[in-house]
C-alpha cells in the first residue's frame, strides 16, 4: 500500500509502504482483546506493557478486553552505553503493583531475538504470578532466546525496519496509526 504523501506526520521522509494498515490493525487488536477475555475467565489480571514501543498497543488492547483488570508498565534496561544487548536486564521502572498470585499478561511492540524479553520473565517469575503469557504486536519468528514465545500475536512482522503505531526510529513515528516500512 503506498503512504500518502501529504502526510504531514512523515515528518517530510519517505517510508517504503504501509505494511499494516490502520484498519487491519484495529480489527487485529479486537480480535486479541476477545482472545484474551476469552483465556482469563477468573483471577486478577495484569496487563503490564514494555515502555516506549507497546504504549498504544497496549492503550487499544485493554479497551477490546471485557473483564476487569489492571494495568502497568515496565521500562527495561539491557544495553547500558553499548549499542549490543549486554544480556542484563535492569528494571529502570518497576511495576507499583503486586505481581503475587496475578495473571499477568506481558504485552511487547515486537518480538525479535526475545533475549530481553526472556529476561523479563525471569525476573517477573521470581515475584510469583499465578501465571504469565506474552502477547505481541508483531513477532519476526526469529527469536533464539525467547523459550516461552508469545501466547497471542497480531501479526507476522515481515523482515523490514518498520515504525508507526509505537514503533520508532530515533524516537519519530511512534504516532503514525499504521505500521510501515522505513526507506
């Protein structure tokens, strides 16, 4: 699908397409939030999202879910100065909510290597959940580390530099409503 060119949150750039349109990515996020209502008849459930890159994904996801639940984030720290994942993960913010005994639903921008992500677990398993599954925007099926991979998944991401809909390039994009493909 070729991007407007008047749109003015392109930022003057050029993308290469819009891989998932605004549309498909609505009706994906109704149909992750009747899954996921689907799953958790019972028990509390915490929706906790990765800061920066889920933040809208998450805003849409929690509306499209029809049960009570909570919501947090978490901010993660596995890079420090370098440019390469150090493999330690730091919580640079901590969820204020008690993870003990919840349902916790851990909701990622997209799932690449899934090295951070499965430190997270790790780290989020040690405070006692009833239980913990991921649920992600895009999922490139490259993950080498990632031994608990995402329960619920909107779309196969395809293997390009994407941005929009929370995903960026030195900070830009994150709020364009479609997810595309950077130039």
């Amino acid at each position: 699908m070729n991007v407007p060119l008047a749109d003015p949150r392109l930022l003057g750039r050029q993308v290469k397409r819009i891989a998932i349109s605004e549309e498909e990515i609505q009706e994906r996020v109704r149909e992750l939030g009747q899954a996921i209502t689907d799953s958790y008849p019972d028990g509390e459930l915490l929706v906790l999202g990765l800061l920066k890159g889920s933040f809208i994904f998450v805003s849409d996801l929690v509306r499209s879910v029809m049960r009570p639940l909570q919501v947090d984030f978490l901010v993660v720290s596995s890079y420090g100065s370098d440019v390469v994942s150090s493999g330690l993960v730091r919580l640079v913010y901590d969820p204020e909510t008690t993870l003990e005994g919840k349902h916790i639903l851990l909701v990622e921008d997209i799932v690449d290597s899934g090295r951070t992500l499965s430190r997270v677990i790790d780290v989020l398993q040690e405070r006692q959940p009833k239980s913990i599954e991921v649920c992600a925007l895009l999922d490139k099926h490259v993950s080498t580390f990632l031994p608990h991979p995402p329960k619920f998944v909107g779309f196969n991401a395809p293997n390009e530099f994407l941005v929009g809909y929370g995903l960026d390039h030195a900070e830009n994009f994150r709020h364009l409503p479609y997810v595309a493909s950077l130039q």
